[in-house]
C-alpha cells in the first residue's frame, strides 16, 4: 500500500526533516527570548486551583516552574505555521516548481486543523502570559477554567460547523460494524470529543513528557490519514511531528523551556479533529490512552474527595503520583513514553483489523 506511491512518502518525510530542521533553528532564538524576559511564573505554586495546599507538587516542582519558561509551544504551531504557509505561498508564486508539489495545503484535509491548531494555541499564549504576569482568574494566574471550557468549546462549535455544513460529515464511523448515520447530532459529537481531548492536556508537566508522548499518537493517525488517502493531512500531521520531535531535543531533561498552554491547549485540540477527520474517533481512546489516564486519574482524585473526603493518589495528575512515590522523574517520563507507543501501535492494529474485516 505504501510503496505504491514513492513520491508522497519522499514528500512526506521530505516536509518532515523541513520542519524539524525549521523548529531546531528556530530554538535557540525563542530559548533567548524566554529567558531574556524572563517568562515563568514569579512564585511558585502552592494551591490547587480550589485554593488547598499543594505541599507535594511544590515540593516536586516548585522550583522549576520559577527558573524554566513557559510558552515553548510556540516553536510547534510557529513551525506548522512557517512551513505550512511558506509552501502554499511558494507554490503560488512558482506553480513548475518542486516545492509546489509538496503543498499540502486543501479545503478539505487541512484548512480546518491548520486553523483551529493555531486558534487554540493563540488561546493559549494568551494564558501563558496571564500566567507569566501573574494575572488573570486562576491561583497563580490564568484564565478561568470555565472561560476556558467556553472558548475551547467556541473553536469546536466552529469546527463542528465546518465539518458538517461545509464538508457534509453526519456519520460516525464503529469498528468492527461500519458507518452509523446520526445527522445533526454530529456537532454535539464534535464539542465532546473535543473538550474530553483537551482534557488530557495535563500530560504537559515533566521534562519531555508531553512531546515524548504525543509524537506517537500523531504518528499513528498520520498512518491512518494515509491509509484513507488523506494525503495532505498526513503531510501537515508529519510537520507537527517534526516540530515536536525538534521542541522534545529541548525539552528533555534538563528542560530548556516548557511547552505551556499555548502548545498542548493547541495540539490537543487538533488531535480530535484529526481522529474527527480520519473518521477514526472511536480509536482515540486507545491511541491516546495517556491522555485519557492522565485525565482520569484528576476526576478520579476530584470525586473521591469531594464524596470521600480521602485521596486515591498521592498528587494528580498522575505522573505527578509515581513521582511522589520515588521514581525519578525521567523513569515516569520513559514509561510513559513507552505505554505511549504500545498503546498507539495497538489502536493501529485495531483500525487495520477493522479496515480489513469489514
């Protein structure tokens, strides 16, 4: 199936060391500038985001979050946003062109993840900087999480729109048995799978933890993408991949920077509408199992005290448990690498069967 067209897998691996090439020069420049203007938090955080002491987690981390910057998500939806348009526009301007061929940039595969990556990752530079200032809703700053909920919820109602008035998606599509009609209900669909999505934004928290396990994930629906013969989303999918595998050289422990809001609020985001796109959204769960683990191990934690008034975990999410509990803070960050990629080759292995059963 893949050898079948050389050219795209040259242009997709091609526009991979583009972009890793693009973010790995580009680092040095924003590693400078974060530092020069000294973008992390001023005091460390030492309450919950309800007010209760974090003795745990600042004993863990509270002198990194006022010596590392935040906001090197930046260097991954910036390099998406060079490469992507500096192709489409080169394109433009010189039509024969060989860098014409490597446009990947359609209405239907790639407007609606280019633009909603980069509308949730200025959403969250915005908070970055809040942050950073010490300003905004939050303990530590911040904005407000059910303001966040809204604008999050604001870009999906957007993508929803798009998807099922634009692109005439009303189906969804079950393993194993095929595609379910469910019309106007399709939105909904769209608002939930992208909010729970970005509910697993809090895998962003140990050095080289989020890029580490979220290269996998995007790794396994770009083999999707391509597998539908969703060519030019499996080309941008391999641009984020070569960004995020530059941002994790500096992002691995000891961290240059951290990736911040404005890159997991982002890249959560367009990880649902890709799994939306591939008409693959059901594999999500087990591709990113991660996200889903670390998301439920904070509603775990949440529920049992509020109704138990007792804790299941030492410090949520829980990355920051295994911690709490000895390991080294790059034994967490591996293992979760590894269960990462387990677990995306295992959603694979599910579509492929499915594919090829039904």
């Amino acid at each position: 199936m893949f050898l079948n067209h050389p050219f795209l897998i040259v242009k997709i691996l091609s526009l991979f060391i583009f972009s890793f090439a693009a973010a790995f020069l580009l680092a040095p420049f924003l590693i400078h500038f974060l530092y020069k203007y000294k973008c992390w938090k001023k005091k460390p955080r030492d309450k919950t985001f309800g007010g209760e002491p974090t003795p745990i987690f600042t004993k863990l981390h509270g002198e990194k979050e006022v010596h590392t910057p935040r906001m090197g998500g930046i260097l991954i939806w910036g390099t998406v946003l060079i490469v992507t348009l500096g192709v489409y526009f080169i394109s433009l301007i010189f039509p024969e062109s060989i860098i014409a061929k490597m446009n990947f940039f359609s209405r239907s595969q790639t407007w609606l993840p280019f633009f909603t990556l980069i509308a949730a990752s200025i959403l969250g530079l915005v908070d970055d900087w809040l942050v950073i200032n010490n300003k905004g809703g939050y303990v530590g700053g911040g904005i407000r999480f059910k303001t966040r909920l809204l604008l999050i919820s604001l870009i999906a109602l957007a993508g929803a729109w798009w998807f099922y008035f634009k692109l005439g998606w009303t189906s969804i599509y079950i393993p194993f048995y095929g595609n379910i009609e469910i019309d106007g209900l399709y939105i909904l669909l769209f608002i939930i799978v992208t909010l729970a999505t970005f509910s697993g934004g809090i895998v962003d928290g140990l050095d080289g933890l989020s890029a580490g396990v979220l290269a996998p994930i995007f790794a396994a629906f770009g083999v999707i993408s391509y597998a539908k013969g969703l060519y030019d989303l499996a080309a941008l999918i391999i641009v984020i991949i070569g960004a995020l595998i530059a941002y994790l050289w500096f992002n691995i422990h000891p961290a240059k920077f951290y990736m911040g809001e404005t890159g997991i609020m982002g890249l959560t985001v367009v990880l649902a509408v890709i799994a939306l796109l591939t008409n693959s959204v059901l594999f999500l769960p087990i591709i990113a199992f991660i996200l889903v683990l670390e998301s439920a191990s904070v509603i775990i934690q949440l529920f049992s005290k509020k109704f138990f008034s007792r804790k299941i975990f030492l410090v949520a999410p829980i990355h920051h448990h295994f911690e709490a509990l000895g390991w080294p803070e790059t034994k967490v960050t591996m293992r979760f690498w590894i269960i990462s990629a387990v677990m995306s080759g295992l959603g694979l292995i599910l579509f492929f069967l499915s594919k090829f059963l039904y």
